[in-house]
C-alpha cells in the first residue's frame, strides 16, 4: 500500500468535513492522494484545507487550459490506483448511474479504467428512494464498492441510514482495495466476503470512554481533554470481531461506532451506575478519561460575579473509582478488566502501579504530554502491561491500537490465535 495512489473525489454533503482527517489517515500510511472537489463540496471544505492536507494541488475545474492541451482529465483518471468517493451524495450516485459527464468529477469517474469505491451520505429518505435503490444496483453491477451508509442521527436531525461511514471505516475499506492481489474489479465481492474473525461471537463487552463533565453549576463544568477517539475506536474493533458491546460514553468529541449498545452518560457517577446496569460481561474496557473529583456545592443556579473580585469557593470530594469497583468485585466479575493509564511522567512505573492497586489485569498506559500530541490527536502509542511484564507498541493510528488490542482480548478471552496454530479445545 505504500507509494500507492488514491484519488479523492469529495462531494457537496455535510459529510465533506471529514475528508481533511481521511486524507491524514491516508497520508499516514503512504498513500499518495489527489483531490478533487465538486462546486458542491467547495461549500463544506475549501481546495486550499485539501491540497495542503494532501500535498498535492487540488482539482475543482474540468476546463482547466493549462492542462487539457494534454487531456489532463483523461490523465487525471488514469494515474490513480484506486477512485474514492466521498462523500458520495444522491445527486452523484445518479449521474454516475446514468454515464453523465457534466462537471470534472462525473467526466473522471466517467474515464476512468480503475477500481472506484464509493461512500454514500445523504438523508434517510433519499437513500431509501426507489431511485437511489435503483442506481446502487446499477453501481453494483458495474463493478463500483460501496462502504456504508451507517444508521445513524444525521445533520438534519432525522435518523436512520444514510449517514457516512466514519473514515476509520472508509480506511479499513481502501486498504482492502490497495492490498488487492486478485482482479479489483471484484472487489466489491471481496470486502463482502472477507474472511471474518468473530472469535468474540457470543461474548459481551463493556467498553468505556470519553471524558466525563462534572457540573460546577448549571452552564459550566470541570472536563479534561480526552476526545473519546480511542475508546470509540476500540468498541468498534470488538464489534468487528463478533463482541455484543455495551458503549458507555460520556460527552465526546467523536460519534459512537454504529452496531453497538449506546449509553450516553454526563458524570462519573452516572458511568459508574451504566456499567454496573450493564453487568455481567466477559470484559470490561475502562478506556474513559473519568474525572478524579466532582465539585460537591455545585450550584443550582448560574454563579454570578458579586463585585468582590473574589472567585467562588469550589469544594471537592472524589468521584467514584470505576476500575477500582469493577477490578475488586467479587461475584460478577468480568473475567478480563482493562484499564487505562494516561501519564506525563514515569509512565511505566505508574501504570504498573495502577493494575496492581486496582486489581486491573491489563493496563494500557500512554504518555499524554502536550508535546506528543496523543490526548485528543489521531495517533496513539502505548505499552500494555500485564502480570507478565510491559509490552511497548509502536505510535500508530488509534484505530490501528484499537484492533490490536481487540486481538489481544480475543486470544484472552477464546484461548485461541485465529491464524496461529495455538488453539483451546
């Protein structure tokens, strides 16, 4: 997959804000990519976001004169290993159905010679539209792949499919399609019929995460800086692997993974009484950044300025201590409990010191320094530490963490390494 490359044809959806993060991803690993963006699009994310993100200019104009003395379109289509579309809207799909070429995106997708993957994103009625239904099998018979639509709550505020997949997906996705080694144009086929690993089939996990809000009064509250994307992106990867799995997350940044039981929660207190609800599980990941105390005179009313000049007295007292509870229970215990450990300083030291005084198996510990760019970024780099010893993983994406460690808990769980020899009867 390194040294390949993608061309990126965004459409004019909502959904268009996510590309400036897919094309980091990409980038990331390798991935050369070329964008393009529909007049659209242009009204989401701007050329200027995508061809400083991909490095490479971004192509808005099919009747560009500087370069179709040389038919760069034709070019333009061609050069690519594989066309990406997203977000796919209604309005493309159609043309793309009915062999339009009016604008430059229609005219490349026209042209083009190689595998096209699409990622549709529009509302709920309009996917579910006789004519949309009928161009997806138009699409599908000429060989295009689809990733999603995902159900989901949407911008207009309605609900069902139609909403982007997440560009973890859309990822997992082109790197199926760049990793091909049998003729692309069935690749839509293969992604359908992939092997699947569902070790975790019939196990239930409960997976914490996000940043809790512990309300000082009505408007403001204490927080951290955790965007949730980990312990999103590790629901998503057990899911993948069979797992039933109770998400209990607090107010994050990142929406929570389709296919999973959704628990939104404020405080500490609340994701304590969520996971206990959601007892009993053969796992628990504690990936939430829980607040370490709440305000205990939060007020009811808004605190206003009393033209003292002096700042209300804030009273603390500890929130509960999640991993602390669920590692010491004694009936209905999970049988694996996995912790976190966000650290600035002797990370090992203390993260070791963490699984041992609250009886976690594992602990996954990271330094989240402001330098390293790990609370809140894309990338993560960790050290599992278990009764055996630390185990340090290279820094790569957190969705990348999250399916590593998802295997792990896998083999934990079943005795089993789905393509090793060691197996449990």
């Amino acid at each position: 997959m390194l040294g390949s490359r993608v061309l990126l044809i965004v459409g004019g959806g909502i959904a268009a804000f996510k590309m400036p993060e897919l094309i980091r991803m990409m980038r990331r690993e390798g991935i050369a990519v070329v964008p393009v963006l529909t007049s659209a699009g242009a009204e989401f994310v701007t050329p200027l976001t995508l061809s400083a993100l991909a490095e490479s200019a971004c192509h808005t104009e099919l009747f560009d004169l500087t370069r179709e003395s040389e038919m760069g379109h034709i070019q333009l289509s061609r050069s690519a290993d594989l066309v990406v579309v997203a977000p796919a809207t209604a309005d493309l799909m159609a043309k793309m159905a009915s062999g339009l070429a009016n604008d430059l995106a229609s005219t490349l997708l026209l042209a083009t010679d190689k595998p096209v993957l699409i990622a549709p994103a529009m509302n709920v009625r309009m996917w579910e539209h006789p004519a949309t239904a009928r161009n997806r099998a138009v699409l599908e018979r000429d060989g295009i792949s689809f990733i999603g639509p995902d159900e989901g709550e949407m911008a207009c505020g309605e609900y069902g499919a139609g909403r982007m997949a997440e560009p973890e997906a859309i990822l997992d996705a082109i790197r199926i399609m760049l990793g091909a080694s049998r003729p692309l144009q069935l690749a839509s086929e293969w992604i359908k019929n992939a092997p699947v690993d569902h070790r975790l089939s019939g196990k239930h996990v409960i997976v914490t995460s996000g940043p809790t809000h512990e309300p000082i009064d009505p408007v403001r509250y204490i927080a951290n800086r955790s965007s949730g994307a980990q312990g999103t992106a590790i629901a998503a990867a057990l899911r993948d692997l069979g797992a039933r799995v109770s998400f209990v997350t607090g107010p994050a940044e990142v929406p929570p993974p389709h296919g999973v039981d959704v628990i939104r929660v404020q405080t500490a207190e609340e994701m304590r009484r969520a996971v206990e609800a959601a007892l009993p599980a053969d796992a628990a990941v504690m990936a939430a950044a829980v607040a370490d105390w709440r305000v205990s005179n939060a007020n009811g009313s808004k605190i206003k300025k009393d033209g003292s000049g002096r700042p209300p007295v804030l009273e603390f007292t500890e929130n509960p201590d999640i991993l602390a509870w669920i590692g010491a229970l004694e009936a209905g215990r999970p049988e694996l409990v996995v912790g976190f450990a966000a650290e600035t300083d002797d990370v090992i030291l203390h993260a070791s010191s963490k699984r041992m005084r609250k009886r976690a198996d594992w602990i996954v510990a990271n330094d989240v320094r402001p330098e390293t760019g790990i609370m809140g970024g894309a990338e993560n780099a960790v050290t599992l530490i278990t009764h055996e010893g630390a185990e340090e993983w290279p820094r790569m994406a957190k969705s990348d963490v999250a399916i590593r460690l998802a295997e792990r808990i896998a083999d934990s769980l079943t005795g089993s390494v789905l393509f090793g020899a060691e197996v449990d009867a």
